[in-house]
C-alpha cells in the first residue's frame, strides 16, 4: 500500500520535473539585473585555516564585482559534499554552483544534473579557457561536454626527506626519476638509514585514486576503456607489479595507510608521493626537524609521466536563466586569473592559468619567491585526466578497484590475479 | 587473616590505579599535544619543551568556538530532557497498566534502537527540511526527542518500584499523572540522574546528524567543529588537540561537579 | 541455594492492577514517545524497505527501476561478505572480556575497597565514556603508530619488536577491538560494582554464618546475583559491538589493512551507505535491522530464562 503511493508520488514528481526541464535550460539570461542569490557548495569551507579564509576571499571580491549576486556558501567536507548536493536535490533546495572531487564527475553530469557549459555559455566558455593549460577543459569533461570547470587542483609529486637521503648516502640533489632508482633509493634508505624508503598515498582509506592513476597511466594504461573495466589488463597490472616488486625488495614501506602524511611529517618516511596540496604542512611540520626536498613523480623508464589531477572541479545546477547568468559569472570568476592568485598563493594549488605566472600582476613575484613549485609547475604540461566511472554502481567499482590494488601491492597473491579477479567480480556493476 | 585482607585492598588498589591510568592517558596526551608547536607534534616527549596556547589563539581565530559550545550545550540539554521526559511517559504508561497492544507498542521502542541510522538519515532529512528545521538548533533536537535506551531503562527501573507504594497514592486518590510526578519521580532520581547523563554524553558527541543539518559554522555543534580540522589533506593535529581539548572540557567538566552523584546515581540505579 | 535465597524477598506482582480507568490513558503517556519514533524511524524505515527493491538514487529527475532481490543478492554476494561475519563474530568475542569479563573481575576484586579513593577511582575510570569516540580514534591512532606511536617506542625500549597495531593484518583487528572496549571498561565496571553493593548483606551475612567460603559466597551468590547485569552488557555487546567498533574502523582502517578489519556493518556502510544508490543502502540497512532484531529477540527469549532477579 504504502509503496504504490510513495513511488506514485515519486513517479509524479519526476514526470513534472523532467516536463519543466527542457524548458529552463533553454537559454541563459544576459545578465544579471535584479539582485539574485545563488547557493554555493564548498569543501574548503568546512575546513579551518587558510583555504576557507581564501574563499571567503574570493566569495567577497566576485561579490563586491557583481553586487547584484549574493552567493550563499554552504560548507561540507570533500568526502560529504557530494550526499550534501544530493540530499538537498531530494529535499528540493536549490542547488546552483558545487565543487565536486573528480571522481564524481560522471555522476554529477549524468544523475545530478549538472548544466553542460558549452550549452549554456557557448563562446564564452571558449573564450574563458583560452588561457587554461593544455588539458583544462578535459578535466571536466564527459563524452565531449564540458560539465565541471576545474578549480581547486594539484598533482602527485614526490616529497624528499633530504636528511634521510643523506644518512643513505643518495644525493637528494639527484633524486630518482625512475621507478628503478626510486628501488634503489628506498632500499638504501631502508638499510642504511633503517627508515622507510617510499610510499605513495595511493591506498586509502583517504581518497587516493589520483595517485594510482597517475602511477597506472605514467604506465600507459587505464583504468578503464569506455564502459570496460581494464585496471588488470597488461601495462595497468604491469604497474602495480611493479609497487609490489618494490615492496618486496623493502624499497616501499608497509605502514598503516592511513597515516602515511604521520610518517612522513614524523621524519621516517624517505619518499612519499603524494598531492602537493600538502606542501605547506609538510614544510612547517619539517620546520627544525628535517629537511624537505621536492622533485616530480618518477616514470617507467624513458616513458614520460602522466600525472593527474587531484582537487576539484565547479559544477552548474541551475535552471532557472537569471541564476544560470549569476552561477556562470561566479565560476568564470572563480577560475579567473586573480582568483588563481588568490588560490595559488594562499592555498597552495596550482593554477589553471600558466599565464599568470609571467605576468607581474599575478603570480610572477611569487613563482620567483617560490621556486620549489616548479617542479610540479612542469608536470602540468603533462596533466592527464583523472578517470571516473559512470553508472548508478560507480563508487562500489572504485572501491573493488582500489581494495584490489591495495591488496595486490599488501598482499601475498600474485598481483596479476588480484586485479583480475577484482576486475570481473566488478565488471558487471557498470553500465552496459 | 589480617595480612590477607592488606593483600587483597592492595592489590584491589593497584588494579584501581592500573585502570584509571589507562583510562586517563589518552586524554593526557590529547591536552598535551594541544599546547605543542607544529614541528614538535611528533615528539614522544611527556610534555613539549615549548609550550604554546598558539593552538588555541588558532582555533579561537578559525571559528566561533565559544558560540559552538553554546550551542552544543543547548542542543545536548534540551535532547536530554525531552528523551528523559517522553522516557518517563512512556515507561509509566508500560509499567502502571497491562492493556491492549502495550507490548507490541514496549517492542516497537525495544525495536527502533536497532534501525541504522543511516537508513532514516536522508528521508529525515527531506521532511527536517519541509518542517523548516535546517540549520537550526530544533532540528537537532526533535527527531531525537524520544530514546529506545531512555524508555526501557526508565521501565526497569519503575518496575523495580515498590507496588504498595503506588497502590496507596491511588487509594488516597491521586491520578496516574499525579502517582507519577509525586510519587514515583521523586524515588527515581539515581536512574533518572544517570539516564540523563548518558543521554548528554550521547548528545554532546552526536556527529551524522549535525554535519547533514547544519549549515553555518555559527550554528553549528562541537563535533562538526572538530571535522574542521581533519581534511584529505592531513589533520591539523595541535589544531584539532586544541579543539578536542575545548570540546572534551564543558562535558569534563560538568562530569567532575557532578561526579559524586553520576557514580553515586550509576551505583544506586545500577541500569539493567 | 540461591533459589531458596531468592524465594524470601518481595517479588513485583506480575498481575495487572485492575483497570477501570480509559482505555486510552496509557495511550496517552505513550503518544509523545511514539510519535517521535514513528515519525523518525518507523516510516522512513518502511520507506526504506520499500525502496530497497529498487535501483534509484532518490533523485527527482531519475526514475526508480524495479529490480526485485538485486539489491539484496549484490550486498550478500559481495567478496568480503564472509570475511566481514567471520570479523563481526570476532569483534563480539572480542570485546565480551572488555566489556563484561575484565569489569566483572574488578568489580569483584575492588569491592572491598572503602574510603575517599574509592570514589576517585571510580569517577576516573568513567572518563573514557565522556570522551568523543573520533578524538578517541584520532588519539589512540597516534599512540598505537608503529614509527611515532609512544606505545612502540616502550615496547622497543624494554626490548620487544615494535607492533603495526594498525598495519599488521594479524593485529589490527584486536586494535580496534581495544579501543573499541577502552570506553567501555570504566563503565562496565561502574554498573558491575553497582549491581554487586546493591546485593543484600544479609545473604552474604547467612552463607557465611553457614560456614560458606569466600568463593562459595561468590559463585552461589554473587554471581548468580549479578546474572542480570552480566547477561544485560553480554547482549548490549553482541547487539552493539558491530556498531560501536564501526566508528574506529571508519576513521582509522577503512576496513584494511587487507579487509582484516572490516565487519558487517563497516561493509554495509562503505557498499551501501557510501555509495550514492538508495537501493544498496536502503537494502543494506534492512539487512542489518532484520539480522540484528532476530538476534534481539533470541537474546531476550534467552535472557528471560537465565537471569536470576533479586526484587
């Protein structure tokens, strides 16, 4: 009984949302003429310190700009701001600008909704991204449409304890660029410094896919071909392999994976590959302790690296024109090259505008004051998108996925097996 | 004989002091920990060599934490009354009459504490946001307005009350709300006190329901305020010490006032 | 013995008390606290089961898809399934010496203590109880780390190997599990020792008049005395165990290292709850309603013909 009504209901209200819907996302308004308020859903606001002072920043300057738009921010950490977006979609709150992690990307384009920019701006969309980084746009893309305008990012670089490196008698002057070296490096940290060697915050239970991605795709794999899985097939597995060799050599350090950033910042960690949103921790934890080097993520031999993207991307919700306009001008002002002053120099990400860095009234002095950043500056050039996974049963997938690796990496198995067999018990969740 | 009773109270002291310690070295280290510089957090030292109220000046500066604990303090008092008030009802409608469907009705509370939160989370929240009760301090409050752990030990406990007693408030003619409030209220306070206490605790350290809830840090509760310092990024650990330390502190404190009657009320009442 | 102990001291009439009054009374009392839980739990629950057939994602613009047992037949068929009730059982098993063995034995041992430090005891253990369960999590993962961890660094000190409390497959398990049962210790034994003061002196005066030794008194009357007690915390433990360990092993292990610490619930929350599909966490919650209301009421049946009550 209760059910027949409940989906009647249910079933009603879809049916009068999608009625409505090809009519509001029709055109977006020219401007923005009355005073209008647009909601805006952060994660670096549920967080103290400096990336929710930045945004506060950065919310007050769009706003002073554009004194007809109020945007109201609504803060919830990273790994809750998606249920958040949906919640509120289910209880019928307006949702018009959210900042979403990349691993929700298809979803956020697919289930939640989210406005595909090229059809809403057009040519201005193309205009905006002229300065972007080669691989800008694609970061947010779904199918060829851009969803998700990428915000807040950065890419796995290597973290160096330069004090460790001595003690093993290395030059942390001439870090490893390659997996070989990075063995070498860690086994000598291991027995003659009695360290850890290396680890990547590639396992979790911290969202860590980015840095198995980058690892796998520096490898010239993919996790996953359109709708096939393909995270156990030749160069993919071939790279997890090759983590398990180092942990077997004692290169890679079998610790508790959710304290790697402990270990690290508690001096018994060598290398540690890992988001370089974490510098400035890193560096006043280090302060009177160790000393901190930086260098990029090392590569399989002579194949070029393919880092990708951690952080997040800003995604449009809005249907009705007016708040299109103002959700529009928010995000184009959030990837604009003063916000990226703001972001780059008080956060710590890297901005998506390479630009800035030449330009005396951005990020010049900066770069010049900050030279360390170069190193991942470099990869960016590189910058590989972070890949999703689409369908209803996506984050069960990447689960599977990322408990198949760590095991293959922790475990005693052959790590070819793992993989594959996590691949076809996983395989059937996605969509056909 | 004598010598084995000093042999006994001996080592029943050094089980005593091996468990408080236990209990209270933990706690230590988190306020230690709070008054330590970044780059001594990870010291094993017994206390940092620097001390430093930083830490504290910072999350003062990060958010309005008095504020926070007001409405922490607010949100746990007001639970715990209502859970203690709809407890009292409740138990004393199962305990004073035999009546049609009143054990179906004790099974369905029995029942409701093993429903996962997590399932009534996202339809609670549709209807909290119908009600007009997001971000706001009521909202907090009123799905959780009635306790399952409330009701049945409320009705252990009255169970437990002397027949007679109630037999005679009914033959001088007080009615079942007036038994109630003169009579068996007044000789329940041990339960009552230890009841409410756990419910406080309950409260105070209520996490899932807030962060859905609460949108604005000025409105939010003590536990939200602690996620502020833990991020994908790493925990911002004198940070988030100094903060557990001001969260751990009014509740601390509160149990320390009270501690001679909460272990006198958990000695007396001894919930079953 | 004890029955004969037992049979003296006032029994509650079990007998209703004649009712002429309204039928409705006791209805009254009962409305405010079953409204509230009706309201909040009951109906989003049966929404919940309702939904549990579907594959949705609650969503106004998306239509729910009817799919029968998938959703149930996914979570059971899930490759951690056996592993997470095999670890639930363990966690239980776990921390029944925790949270009823080791307070029983020191309610016992301490019972003959007197005087003001008593009292201090008593308030100090109590502490753990009042502390939030992350700052609990956060602290202990800190002293518990195999290179920075305090613990390791006196384990090394006095010789031993260090511990990968939380690393180590083989160990973390029983990490979680203490401190899992570190909040509970305290107040285990607070309501034991209550429980214990609350027993008559005047049966423990006759057993020994009798010429009962001390651990005759113990197993013939205290220990049946305490029987409601212990079987209360022993299914409070079954019941709860899974739930309470849930918040350690979402903060610190996510279930690894290797899924050596996921349990049923963890399990139900990374798959279901997790996940952004009604379907799977709406399925996974009626799972464990349904396991864990099966388990309560065999608990009760079992509990109404062990406990030896003193009333």
């Amino acid at each position: 009984m209760i059910r027949r009504k409940f989906l009647a209901i249910a079933v009603s209200a879809c049916m009068a949302l999608s009625g409505t819907l090809g009519t509001a996302s029709a055109q977006m308004a020219e401007s923005v003429t009355e005073p209008v308020t647009i909601s805006f859903y952060n994660y670096n606001l549920a967080t103290a310190g400096i990336g929710r002072e930045a945004t506060l920043e950065l919310i007050a300057a769009f706003e002073k700009a554009n004194p007809m738009i109020k945007v109201e921010p609504i803060g919830a950490p990273s790994n809750e701001v998606l249920s958040r977006v949906q919640a509120d979609m289910v209880a019928g709150q307006d949702v018009d600008v959210a900042q979403l992690v990349f691993r929700d990307l298809i979803y956020a384009a697919e289930q939640l909704g989210a406005q595909p920019l090229e059809d809403i701006a057009g040519e201005d969309l193309t205009a905006h991204a002229a300065g972007f980084v080669p691989s800008g746009l694609a970061l947010g893309q779904v199918d060829g449409k851009t969803y998700g305008l990428a915000y807040v990012f950065s890419t796995p670089v290597m973290f160096i304890n330069r004090d460790l490196f001595h003690e093993a008698g290395l030059d942390p002057d001439q870090p490893p660029r390659t997996w070989e070296e990075v063995k070498a490096a860690g086994k000598a940290i291991a027995e003659k410094a009695g360290k850890h060697g290396f680890f990547p915050g590639a396992y979790g239970p911290t969202d860590g896919t980015f840095v198995y991605q980058s690892i796998v795709m520096s490898n010239g794999g993919k996790v996953r071909e359109g709708n096939i899985l393909a995270f156990a097939e030749k160069d993919q597995a071939d790279a997890v392999a090759m983590l398990r060799d180092l942990m077997d050599a004692g290169a890679h350090a079998r610790i508790d994976v959710g304290a790697h950033l402990d270990t690290f910042q508690s001096g018994n960690l060598g290398m540690f590959l890992y988001t370089s949103a974490v510098l400035n921790r890193l560096e006043s934890a280090a302060e009177g302790n160790f000393e901190l080097g930086l260098a990029p993520m090392p590569a399989f031999g002579e194949k070029p690296t393919a880092p990708t993207n951690s952080g997040s991307a800003i995604f449009m919700f809005s249907q009705d024109p007016v708040k299109q306009r103002a959700a529009w001008e928010l995000m184009k002002f959030l990837t604009s090259d003063e916000a990226y002053t703001i972001i780059t120099t008080k956060i710590g990400y890297l901005p998506l505008r390479l630009g800035t860095l030449d330009d005396p009234r951005y990020l010049k002095a900066w770069i010049e004051t900050n030279p360390k950043y170069r190193a991942n500056l470099e990869q960016l050039e590189r910058l590989t998108p972070n890949v999703a996974f689409g369908g209803p049963n996506y984050r069960q997938v990447e689960n599977m996925m990322k408990d198949a690796m760590t095991e293959a990496v922790f475990g005693t198995g052959d790590p070819h097996e793992v993989l594959r067999a996590a691949q076809e018990r996983a395989q059937p969740l996605m969509p056909n | 004989m004598t010598n084995n009773d000093r042999l006994t109270r001996l080592s029943a002291h050094a089980v005593m002091v091996a468990l408080s310690a236990l209990a209270l070295f933990p706690v230590y280290w988190m306020v230690q920990t709070s008054f330590r510089p970044p780059n001594e957090i990870f010291s094993t030292s017994f206390w940092p060599s620097a001390p430093t109220l930083d830490n504290y000046r910072d999350v003062m500066a990060a958010m309005p934490i008095l504020a926070i604990l007001w409405n922490t303090f607010v949100m746990a008092t007001a639970t715990t009354l209502a859970q203690v008030a709809t407890g009292l009802l409740a138990a004393w409608a199962l305990v004073r009459w035999r009546f049609p469907g009143g054990r179906l009705a004790h099974s369905l509370i029995a029942l409701s504490w093993l429903v996962p939160f997590q399932v009534v989370m996202i339809p609670n929240y549709v209807l909290a946001t119908k009600l007009g009760l997001l971000d706001s301090l009521a909202g907090l409050v009123i799905p959780n307005a009635a306790a399952a752990f409330a009701v049945l030990v409320l009705y252990n406990a009255m169970r437990g009350f002397p027949r007679e007693v109630v037999e005679a408030a009914r033959m001088d003619g007080a009615g079942s709300l007036r038994t109630l409030l003169e009579v068996v209220i007044p000789n329940l306070r041990a339960p009552l006190a230890s009841i409410a206490i756990l419910c406080f605790i309950s409260a105070w350290n209520d996490y899932f329901w807030p962060l859905l809830l609460i949108r604005k840090i000025e409105n939010s509760v003590v536990q939200i305020g602690l996620q502020f310092f833990m991020t994908q990024e790493g925990n911002d650990w004198g940070l988030l010490m100094a903060a557990a330390t001001l969260a751990s502190l009014p509740i601390l404190g509160i149990y320390l006032a009270l501690q001679r009657q909460v272990v006198e009320s958990f000695m007396k009442s001894g919930i079953r | 013995m004890t029955d004969t102990v037992l049979a003296v001291p006032h029994a509650v009439p079990r007998r209703a008390l004649p009712f002429r009054l309204r039928a409705a009374e006791p209805w009254l009392y009962l409305v405010p606290a079953l409204a509230v839980l009706v309201i909040w739990t009951y109906v989003p629950l049966l929404k919940a089961f309702e939904l549990s057939f579907y594959q949705w994602n609650m969503l106004p613009r998306s239509q729910p898809r009817y799919v029968g047992f998938d959703n149930y037949a996914n979570l059971l068929t899930l490759p951690d399934m056996r592993r997470a009730v095999v670890n639930t059982v363990l966690y239980t098993l776990g921390l029944l010496p925790l949270s009823v063995g080791v307070p029983l034995a020191v309610a016992l041992l301490t019972a003959s203590l007197k005087g003001p430090m008593r009292n201090v005891y008593r308030a100090l253990i109590f502490v753990p109880m009042i502390v939030a369960p992350i700052v609990a999590a956060i602290v202990w993962r800190w002293l518990l780390n195999e290179d920075h961890g305090l613990v390791n660094a006196w384990l090394r000190g006095l010789g031993f190997d260090a511990v990968g409390f939380l690393r180590d497959p083989q160990v973390a398990l029983w990490t979680l599990v203490w401190i899992t049962g570190w909040k509970l210790i305290g107040f285990s034994t607070l309501l034991f020792a209550a429980a214990d003061s609350a027993i008559s002196p005047s049966y423990v005066e006759a057993a020994r008049m009798d010429g009962a030794r001390p651990w005759q008194i113990l197993r013939d009357i205290r220990l049946p005395l305490l029987s409601p007690t212990i079987l209360l915390l022993t299914m409070m433990t079954i019941l709860f165990g899974a739930q309470w360990s849930f918040v350690y092993i979402n903060a610190l292990t996510g279930g690894g290292p290797l899924g050596s610490t996921t349990n049923v619930y963890y399990l139900m929350w990374e798959y279901g709850f997790m996940t952004m599909s009604a379907g799977w966490s709406t399925a996974a919650g009626v799972l464990v309603f349904l396991v864990f209301g099966f388990i309560a009421l065999a608990c009760l049946a079992l509990m109404k013909r062990l406990a030896v009550y003193d009333e």
